[in-house]
C-alpha cells in the first residue's frame, strides 16, 4: 500500500476512526496542564522579581498582551509552544506509530530535506521584504530601526522561542489535524483546506490579517501533502514569524498589529508562491519521496501448508493512487 501523508494514520495497523478524537482530547488535557504550569511559573518569577516584570500581572489578567515586553512575549509565544509537546505524547499515548508520521512519510523528521528549505525561504524573505522597505509610505509616516533597552532581550527571545511556536502549530494544524481529517476523508483538499479556518481564527486580526494567515495555512498545508512532510511548511513559518517579531525588536514592525491590508495579503501570495515554487523544484531535483510505502502483512501458514511465494503467488505492493 502507498500513502500519502494525509493518510498516514491509516497506515497504523490499529487505527481507528474514533483514535484521532480522543488523540485531541488527551492533547487538551496535557496542553492545559502545561499552560497552568507555565502560568505559575510566571507568576512566580512577577512576585519575586517585581522589577523584571512590571505591570506583568495587571496585564495578565486584564488580557493586555503587550508583545513589545519581554516577559509578556516570553509568556504568550510560550505558551503556543507547548502544543508541541502536548500533540507528540498526545500522539504517543494513541498511535499512529512511529510518532515521526506526524512529522513525514519517512516516520521522522527529514533534517537534510528541512536544511534544505532555508535557503529557499530566507532569500525569498529577503527579496520581499527589503523591496518593500522602497515602498512609498503614506504622509507622516517613517519607518526607522529603534534600539531601546528591550532590543537584544527581544531579538533573544524571538530566536529561541518563535522556532518552537511555529513548529508547534504546524504539527496541530497541518500535521495532526491534517491527518485526522485525512483518515476520514480520501481526497487531500478535506485535510488541506478543513484545518484552515480554525488556523485563522486563532489569530486576532481583521478581515484582511484574517485572509493573510489563510492564504499562508493553504500553501503551508499544501506543501507538506505534495512534499510527504511538515518541514516545507516549518521553515516557511520559522522564518516569517522569527523575521517579523526581530524586525519588530528593532521598531519596524508593530508586534501588537490587529489589522492587515491588501499590501500585506498580496506581499504574503507573492512571497508562498515563489518558496513553494523553489522549494518543489528542489524536491523533484533531490528525488524526495512524498509517500510511504508500506509492504502488506504476510499470510499466516497452517502447519504443512506450501509457501505461496515459492510458488511465485505472494502478493506484491502495487501502485494505487496518492489517496491510498
């Protein structure tokens, strides 16, 4: 049998349809205790170092995220990462096996095929972006790198935890969901499409910044089904956010925004189209596989009984479509 990777989970030989619910449901109760945790610990360290914290508290429960203080980022941003250990002992408790299907077909994560994506990703990032610093701005405005006593700790912080944020949410939405939805439904455009709109919704922006994070879930999805794997669509997201929460360390972007605009939504179209355009064209030239083939079992032999595949009679894998 061949499958693509939004049928992995039907390459579990103990898979059962109701397995991806109760997944989620376990994955719940670990995230929640881990946030809970997490939260304490922060409370903590606002009562016993008040002056590293300021206002943290008051911020906290009043739901005033300021994602420009350090320690309210380091919060917030961590408290997203914890989807990822909460969705692999989630997975780990209920199957499918290895718990490396949720990353590729291989039943790991690729690291030399992940490698090989950022390149795609930081020159196109850099292409965009610094194109559009040339961009004529409206009157009044000007844009200026800032350093303020928080920059480096930002920039730290960015670079340590946004990885583990955005490779969190890729293993829920396009790998676990994906997946999921993939079991119950063949074609790849239910486990491609269906985990979008709870993807953006987790995000608080308008219609426009709403449609922006949509159009990223589709490419990001749809690379990870036409590349066998999450590492495409890891990268992609890596890099974005790591590049916009360190340009917002420096004051060039606002780490608070609520709104998009149509030059955001188009910046975002051009800027997937040519990553996912680099990043298949490396893959047909690498010959990476985007299936899994797995061998059927072999039959079971009574006592005496001929073996078949002397005979030349064993069943041999075919080659059935990607929707297998």
């Amino acid at each position: 049998m061949i499958y693509a990777y939004h049928r992995l989970a039907r390459s579990f030989p103990k898979y059962a349809w109701w397995k991806p619910l109760l997944t989620a449901l376990i994955g719940a109760a670990i995230y929640l205790a881990l946030s809970i945790a997490w939260g304490i610990v922060f409370v903590a360290l606002a009562f016993l170092l008040p002056d590293a914290f300021p206002d943290f508290l008051a911020r906290l429960t009043s739901l005033d995220l300021d994602l420009a203080d350090p320690a309210t980022f380091a919060f917030a941003i961590g408290s997203i990462a914890l989807m990822l250990p909460a969705v692999f002992l989630a997975t780990l408790i209920m199957g499918p096996r290895p718990v490396g299907l949720l990353s590729s077909v291989a039943g790991r994560l690729r690291w030399r095929w992940l490698a090989r994506c950022i390149v795609p990703a930081l020159g196109v990032y850099i292409v965009v972006f610094g194109l559009s610093f040339f961009l004529p701005l409206p009157a009044g405005e000007a844009v200026a790198p800032a350093v303020t006593s928080t920059t480096v700790i930002l920039v730290v912080l960015a670079l340590v935890l946004t990885p583990l944020q955005a490779t969190a949410e890729e293993y829920v939405f396009r790998g676990y969901l994906a997946q999921a939805i993939g079991g119950w439904l063949r074609h790849p455009a239910f486990a491609i499409l269906l985990p979008v709109p709870l993807f953006t919704i987790g995000h608080d922006y308008d219609v426009w910044g709403l449609a922006d994070v949509a159009i990223f879930a589709v490419f990001a999805g749809w690379l990870t089904w036409r590349t066998g794997g999450l590492e495409a669509a890891i990268v992609a997201h890596v890099v974005n956010n790591t590049t916009l929460f360190v340009l917002g360390a420096f004051g060039l972007a606002d780490l608070n925004a609520d709104s998009g605009s149509a030059l955001a939504l188009g910046t975002t179209l051009v800027i997937m189209v040519a990553y996912s355009a680099l990043v298949l064209r490396e893959a047909k030239r690498t010959g990476l596989m985007p299936v899994r083939e797995v061998a059927p079992p072999q039959p079971v032999l009574a006592a005496g009984a001929p073996d078949p595949r002397a005979e030349g009679t064993f069943p041999t894998v075919g080659s059935p479509t990607l929707g297998a």
